[in-house]
C-alpha cells in the first residue's frame, strides 16, 4: 500500500535487550546512567517531595501536595529509565527500590482507577476541568513505566495499576463520552505501547480516538483563552490529518507525531501518513538546528516562524531533541527511509546528549548554541522533563540500531556490538559490530544465521557521509551489487556463518552553511565530522572575546582523537583568522571543564577563496 | 630577508634523477612515455621535415624549408624528453638517435652562433627584425635540452653548441647594445638554467636584461601592431616589476613568470617577488578552471576578463598547463608555502595530465571542460608544442616531489618510491614513500638518514585536505608537535634509520562550486575526490543527452576503484536528479572510451536542502 508518495515499509523494531553495546561511547555512558544518572534522578525526586506526594495522596503519609502538578510524570519516566536498565544489567537494590515506589503508586490510584496526586491532594474538584493540567499526560507516563517494569521483571503490579488507569480513561472519554483534547500529548503513544503489551484493542482505539479530538474546537482550559498561545500551542488548531506545518510546544508536537506514526502502523491510515510526511519536511528542512535542537522560542518552548533559529536564545529543549528520536525512529520503521534514521543520529550525538553532564549528574533543559558563558548544567529542575527524559532514552539506545526488514534487516545506527536479530522466517542471525563510530567510519560487520540463507541486509549511508566503499567477503562490491535505495544500500546474497561486511564511509570534516533565510548564521560556518557538531570555548582560546573568533573554511585541521579530553573525543586543531591555534570540540560535551563561553556557529573568516570555483 | 610579505625561503629542488617513482600511477605512464610518447613524437619530427630541416640549414641535405618557423624547438624539447628518459634508464638505441639529431643540429649552427632553421633557409636577410618570431625561443629550447643531455650523458657536443648560440646573443643584445623583447618568452629560463650548468654568470645578466626589456616600448614586429593583440599578447605592456595582472598568451606569461621566479633566487629582487605574488593570485583566483586550465580564449591563447572561464569554447592549452607547473614549482622553492605545491598537483592530475592519451600516443592541444562529442586527441599537429611539451613534463615529475630545506626536507608530492635526499649539511637520507595517491589519502614514510641526527621534515597538507592525522614512530601527534604553516605540517625531531611517519589525509568526494562570478557555472557543481576532477562521458550515459544530467549535491556515492577501468581508476557511482545510475570518472581520462559528450560542470538538481544549513 502507498500512504502519499512513500511506500509504508512496516520495518520491525529490534528491542535493545537484544542488542548489546560494547564501544568506547555508548558503553561507558549507560554504565555512569545507571551508577550515577539514575541514581541521582531517584534521590531527587525522594528530595523534591515527586515521590512522597504518591504516599500523601495514598494515605500512607501525611502532608501537602509539593510542586507542579505535572510532577508524578517524572517518577514515572526515572521508573522508566530503572526498567531499561534491569534489563540491560539485574540489580537487585535498585529493582526493591522501584518496587518500594510502585507500591505508593498504587496506593495512590483511586478507587476508580483515576491516578493524578496533584488533584488528590489539592484539587480533586477541579479533575478533569482543564484539558493542560496534565492528567492524561502522567497518565502516559505511567503507562510507558508500567509496560517497560513488566517487560523488564515479568510484575504486573504496575501494569495492573497502569490498565486501571487506561480503563478508567475509557469509561470516561471516547465516541458519545466526553470529549477530550490531552494538553500535553504523550497519552497516545503510551495507550498504543498499553495495547502492544496487553493486546487489548480498546486502548489503540482510545488513542486514535484522543488524535482525532484534536482540531475540532473542543479543547477547554487556561491555555486556549490566551491569545499569545491559544490551541496552535498544543496542537488543537488543526485535525491531526490536515496538519501543514509544525507549530507550538515543541515536545509536544513531537509526541504528538510520534503518536501519529504509531497509529499508521496499526491503521495504516494514508492521510496520517501524508500529515506526517508534510509536517516532517517543515520541521526538519525549515526548523530544525544543525544540532538537531527544535523549538528556538523560550516563549512557548517551541516553534515561530521558518527559519527563525537564533543561537544564544535558542531553546531547544532537551526533550524536544529526545522526543524527535522517538518520533523520526517510528517513521523509519514505517518507511524504512535513511533520512529519519539520519535524524535520530543527528540527536544522539547532538542535541540530545548535550543534555547530560559527562559526570551523569548534571543536566540542560535548554540548549543553545551559542553562549556568552552563562550557561551551566544543574543537578535538578522545579520542571524536571529534560533529566528523567534523559533517564528513560540513554538506557534504550539500543533499540535505534536495528530493524527487522521484509527481507532481512537493517543496520540504522552504527554502534559497536553485538545483536541478535531475527529474520521474518524466525531465522536467528547473530551479528557483530565493530567500529570507532563517531570517530571514525569504518564498520566491520560479522553476520551468522543461525542456517545459511539468502537475505538483504540493509546499511544506512548517512547523510554526512557522500562517498562510501564496502566489502562483503572480503571483495568491493560495485554499485550494481549493492544498490542504494533511501539512503540505504543493500545487500543481497546467501549468507553463512561467519561472513563479514565491511564498510568505508568518507567521513571528512565538513564545514556547514546557514541556508541564507536563516539570518542568525549569515557569515558563518560550523564543523560537523561524522554526525558530530563541533562547537568551540573559551578555556581552549584564552585571550579570546566571545564572537571574536574568525576561522577560514579553508584551514587544515588536525584531527585529534585525545582520549584523556571530555571523556575521549576527536578534536579538531587549526588556527583561527588571526592565525592563533584554535580547537574545535563536540558540541555535546561543551560545558564539562572550566565554565565560559561556547558557539556553534563561527564567523567565517573575509571570503577569499583561493579558487575560481 | 622578506620579498613583499613573504619571507623567501630558498628551497633546493631534489633532481628527479635522485626520485625513483615506483606506483601505479606514474610508473605506467613514465614506461609508455618511454616506450611510446618519445618514440611517436620522434617519428613525427622526422616525418613532417622538422628533423630534415636541420639537416638542410647545415648543408647535408638538399631541399628547402618544411613547416611552421618555430618548428626547430619541437625536435629540442622532445631531445629534452629523451634526455630525462636517459636519466631514469639508459637505452643506447634512443640515445645512439638523439646524438644522430644532435649532429644534424650542430650542423645547422651558423658560424657566428646563430641557429634558427627557417631563417637560414628561407629569409636569412630578415633575421632579428621582427621579434614575434620565435627566434629566442628555439633558442631557449635549444638551452634547455642542452643543459639535460649534457647532464643526462655527459655530451657535451650540444651543449657548446647552446653555449655559442647563447654568446651569440650575447654580443648582440644587451646593455648598449640591441634592444629585444623576445616575443615568446622562454630563452630568459632557459639561460638561468644555462648559467646554473656552465656557471657563466653573463648568462643569467643576459636573462635578467631580457626580462627588464620588457614593457618599454621596445617591442618590434607584426603582433605589436595589431591592435587586437597589440604588446600585452606577450606581456609587454608593462615592465615586469609593475606588473599586476595576468594578460595575453597563457604559455608566454606562464614561461615569463618562471624566468622571474628563477631571477629571484638569483637576485633576491623583492620587486620582483612582489610582481610575482601578485600575478600568482590575479591568475590562480581569478582566472584558473578547476582542472587547473588557463587561459579561455581561443583568439589569443590566453586570458580575457577576470572570472571569462566558459566550459565548452575554454582554450586551456596543454602547454599552458604544464608551464603552470614550472612556474609553480619554482615559486614554492622560492618561497616554501604549499598553495604552490597545490597548483602544481591540480596540474599533474588534471589540466597537464588530459593533453595525453592512455595509449601515449596522442594529445589534445585545447582542453575544454565540456564538449558535445567532437573533441578528440591526435597523434600531432602542425604547431605540436604541447606533444612535445608532455614529453619533456612527463619524466622529470619526480623532481616535484621533494625539496631540501632550510632545516631538512619537504614532501610536495605524494608519489610512491624511493629517494635519495640529502640535508644541508651533507648528511643523505633515504626515504620511502608507500601509498596509493591519488586514490587514497595513506601516506608511509620511512626515513633514514645515514646517521642520527635532528632535523625537520614537512608535508604538504593538500588545499583539498580538510582534515589529516599524522603519526611519527606509531605515535598520533598533536598540533603541537605537528604545526602547520603555509600548507605544510612540519616534524621536528632526531630520525634514525627506519623512522616511520603516517600521514593520513582525508579524502572525500567534494561538492565544488564557483564563485558567482563564473557565470558559466551558475547552478552547477563539480566533483573532486583528492587532487583528481572528474567528469561524466556519453558512454557511461546511454540515452542521457549532453548538458541534460542533474546532479544532487546531497547524493551519496559509491567510490569505486576499478583496476579495469581507464587504466586503473577510481570512479564515483550514483543516481543522477532522474534516478537513473551515474557515472563520474577522472577528468584526465576523457576521451579514451568510445567518443562521446563530456561535461565537468553539472546541473546541480532543484536545490531542496534536507537541513536548514
């Protein structure tokens, strides 16, 4: 079937329980997640009041409801993120401490099944009577914890609390209920995960029957009274299938569409489809930062007009990064083109990751690229999205790197490892990864069936990348023996055990322009190697004011891997207009030495190429 | 001390005879030279009389004047190619055949000195009258072929006879004497080279004389009134000293500006020095194709308007490009700055490289970058100075390899093979070079010098290198053990016998695009991988008519060496703007297939950017 101009591909996800990740960048930042992040995370939400508000509202303590009313979301989500990493690596004290959590959570549902503490606790006659409270929102993130604590330990108390609440949902909202349109999307893609775990098709209904609420006039609330934010702000101006061009909070129209993605792979319903490839095109060719960063307004923590992508005041939510992973993974899966999985890249080594400290304990809500050197990491946040975020993405980093194909599979993320993948015939394929990515691009591949046979095995050619060479057996193939089709090339052979794959991508440091309608980088240029944005501070250009730094597009760069600097990462080294050294470093690891003043986006030195061309 | 802005550094060049090249890409070509090129062109002077004219000027012949009065000088620069040859590898049969032609020509020397054939045969009363007639010029090629017998054999029969024709002029012209402004230039180099051999220091006075001629008004015969020509076709519109920009014909001006370049490491002149700069960019900048081509017009060999670069009428003389070489290589001994080495690399894999044939045995005079498909080499021509030129070019490449430096040695060029440098202070270092240039960008080096001792060696880091790691002894450097300057990245420590230094360049595909000013590239791109353009031919294409391909600059591509290919290349394969397959290959290897279109420019696709970058 076609849904617009793209074929639905319906490739599978690969969980990453079943891929194991042993490289030099990944690796040791799920091991400081699990021994640092999450931790911290959890002493927080203890410290902030987030968890003791479920054993106030459950009667099991005494006391007022403290914080957001938005706050029980990030229990769930760190509840998240614990869940992944049991899966990962058993821990028995960190498993009992999210059992004792469970258990005030669900002292907290009520008798229906409704679960929200702030209204228990402050307000339980305004329930349910303004849409951007949040209810149905930590209703989604309970969801998603309670499906990944089940998967993870195999207990369904969570799940069970989790079904009560979707029930509870469904007994009050749906065709000929009250209508509902969720200020703050995230419930949609939860019901759909609710139904994938359970089978029970009443919640992918409900969750396409919450899609469809939107864009009808029936949202209710504060927010759709103000006129600098009104119903575009949570995407209630449109049906979800006339969607043209993204707008408002970002984070929320990330969920929204990922939630959009979800329901296509149930429906396959073609004007989904069509919305999703349209407003695709607006974020990423229009609003979207080199960094991958979306959402440049501090305002509405999300979109303005095209090209408006200012540096110093970008938001860029880290949220709104990790969220378009979710939703560009989903639309590769759906389509199986490069061009989304080349975005998650863009996030995992950008936008999203700049959100963590190298330590694991410090975080960024918001990410500019461009800062006078006021700009720092914190432990916590009142508004705490961006870490417990963190939290849940990093431990299922995995899951990016693999699909399921008709006819075979496809290697989306470059990650050294080793997976165990599965043909569509239910044939076991072990295959073993091995490369220095980012930092290099070459991967070696080792592919064996579990029975020899003919299969496709697909590899992305990233975007970055424009020249490439690869092997298999031990001979170059020509581009009639691996074909590329949207942005992935092909091979298509019998294969045994023990076969190998080696793949050569050019992966030069680029130096990137601004699009000219994007005014706030006329005159200048950034580096990016690989799917690494560099960015440059202050400590390493002592004497250097901010935005003083000229460089020239034509300047040589050493390219330094130096594994005792930002946690191991390959600088670049040259010299600047003035012809002082200069030193480039990932934009993602900014901020973690002596606090100053960082920029992506550098002034490039008068034009004078040397060449007529 | 400094000439303009640029410290003159005096760099000894490194004879090619001290180079043995030991690839697969210029060893072929030196074997087919030998073998094929000297032997052809050889055949080809005797054939269309330039050989018997000799013969008869020195009465052993009967007969009159066959061809074009310049026609001496092609028998001497291919007598310069059998000499080069000679020094690589003896063959008594070739040279039993120069000293046969050597005969002929000291035959034909007149009793004062004078050697001109067509003048003595056909209008002996007219000689010296009109200085666009090349008289000078057989001269300087006479010189030089001289100066490379003597040096190649040891014979000095030719080499007296250079001697006495260059006294000849010398009691002619001069101080008090005759006014001359040789309307084509190349007598000035080949007298400096004259000096270099003999140590007679009149003639690099004779050299120098002739070059200050220039631009006052002395100029005499049928081109100076011309008003479409006029002085500036041979640059005598200024004296050399003021000169600011490049005018007239190419291999004039190119020849010119090398005589300078020799003068000033003669004289040390920073007016000089300073001319030179500044024509060096007005040329380079503003005037050069991206295969290295000069000159566009066919009208008069030479430049128009700064940025007149059209494709399919370009000029773009063989000779012209090989002169570049000369000129370039002597301005980066003079003054030790890579962006010279670079011009003369774009040469050596472009825009001199395309005058000759896979076979060797025929050449194209005129080098468009885009031709509709009636556009051809042949085995020669009636004025044939670029055959002869390309076998003179072709055996000496090794001498662009390397330079003693002040403080130890320079590699210019990436070729593999051996040689034989030696330090300022006497002490030889063998050195190894080992990689596949220009296909990929891994270079060995192993150094030993007869005994320990500290000294400098640089590497050209290549103006198309963006990025490059460098390792000495196993070790990766920093930037502070490996700075660069002026295009070389310089390794300053103690070497023993057998040190190794890795050089790995980057070396992507690039996307290249001319400046807005070269109108004849507006909306299209070129591709270039390393030092080496490519361009797309007919018989890759079937069914795709000239000038109708688009290209996307986002398109990835599959960088695919194939030994079976035009001799052994690495061709770029992708999908044009159409989707259908694509081939670039390297543009010196045009016109080697079945005729056809050819095009180095193409239209970039509707640009539809996947970033806002």
């Amino acid at each position: 079937m076609t849904a617009g101009h793209t074929t639905l591909r319906s490739w599978h996800e690969v969980p990453f329980t079943k891929v194991k990740i042993t490289d030099a960048f990944w690796r040791p930042r799920l091991d400081i997640l699990r021994e640092v992040t999450l931790k911290s995370c959890l002493g927080k939400c203890e410290e902030t009041g987030r968890i003791s508000n479920f054993a106030k509202a459950g009667g099991l303590a005494e006391g007022t409801f403290e914080g957001i009313y938005f706050n029980d979301s990030d229990v769930y989500k760190v509840l998240e993120g614990v869940a992944y990493a049991l899966m990962l690596e058993r821990d028995a004290a960190l498993e009992a401490e999210a059992d004792r959590i469970i258990e005030l959570i669900a002292a907290a549902q009520e008798q229906d099944g409704y679960l929200c503490t702030y209204f228990t606790l402050v307000a339980p006659e305004r329930k349910w009577t303004d849409m951007e409270k949040h209810e149905m929102y930590n209703g989604g993130h309970l969801i998603e914890a309670a499906v990944a604590y089940y998967e993870a330990t195999g207990k369904r108390r969570l799940l069970d609390v989790a079904c009560r609440l979707a029930d509870h949902y469904d007994r009050n909202f749906g065709p000929g209920k009250r209508h509902w349109v969720e200020g703050h999307e995230e419930i949609e893609l939860a019901l759909i995960k609710l139904y994938r775990t359970t089978g029970e098709a009443r919640y992918w209904k409900l969750a396409c029957w919450l899609l469809e609420e939107r864009g009808h006039g029936h949202g209710v609330g504060e927010i759709w009274n103000k006129p600098e934010w009104g119903p575009a702000y949570c995407q209630d101006d449109v049906p979800v299938r006339e969607i043209q061009e993204v707008t408002g909070h970002a984070v929320r129209a990330m969920y929204l569409y990922a939630a959009m993605a979800d329901a296509v792979h149930v429906s396959g319903d073609p004007a989904y489809a069509a919305a999703l490839h349209r407003v695709w095109s607006h974020t990423v060719e229009r609003n979207m930062y080199v960094t991958g960063g979306i959402g440049p307004s501090h305002h509405n923590e999300g979109f303005t007009h095209d090209y408006d992508l200012p540096n110093e005041t970008a938001y860029c939510e880290t949220c709104a990064a990790i969220a378009m992973v979710f939703w560009n993974h989903r639309m590769n899966l759906l389509f199986g083109e490069g061009k989304f999985a080349d975005v998650v890249e863009r996030e995992m080594y950008n936008g999203a990751l700049a959100g963590l400290s190298l330590s694991g304990d410090r975080f960024f809500y918001v990410n500019p690229l461009a800062s006078q050197g006021d700009h720092h990491r914190v432990p916590w946040f009142d508004t705490s999205c961006c870490p417990t975020n963190l939290a849940r993405f990093l431990p299922s980093i995995g899951q990016y790197a693999y699909a399921r194909t008709e006819g075979g599979f496809a290697v989306n993320q470059y990650v050294q490892g080793e997976a165990d993948l599965a043909l569509e015939n239910g044939t076991g394929v072990k295959l073993k990864q091995r490369t220095s990515y980012p930092w290099s691009g070459t991967v070696e591949l080792e592919v064996s069936p579990e029975t020899s046979g003919a299969f496709r095995i697909q590899l992305r050619v990233p975007e970055w990348c424009r020249g490439y060479r690869v092997q298999a057996g031990g001979e170059w193939l020509s581009g009639e023996d691996a074909p590329v089709e949207r942005g992935y090339l092909s091979i298509e052979r019998a294969w045994s055990a023990g076969d190998t794959i080696l793949l050569e991508l050019d992966m030069p440091v680029e130096i990137v322009r601004a699009r000219q309608e994007v005014q706030a980088n006329e005159g200048r240029i950034a580096l990016q190697r690989g799917p690494v944005v560099y960015c440059i501070e202050q400590c390493d250009h002592a004497g250097l004011h901010y935005d003083e730094m000229t460089f020239s597009a034509r300047e040589r760069l050493l390219v330094e891997h130096r594994q005792d600097l930002l946690g191991g990462v390959t600088a670049l080294r040259g010299k600047d207009g003035r012809g002082d050294p200069c030193r480039f470093v990932p934009y993602y690891a900014w901020d973690n030495r002596e606090p100053g003043y960082m920029q992506v986006w550098i002034r490039e030195c008068e034009d004078k190429p040397l060449y007529n061309y």
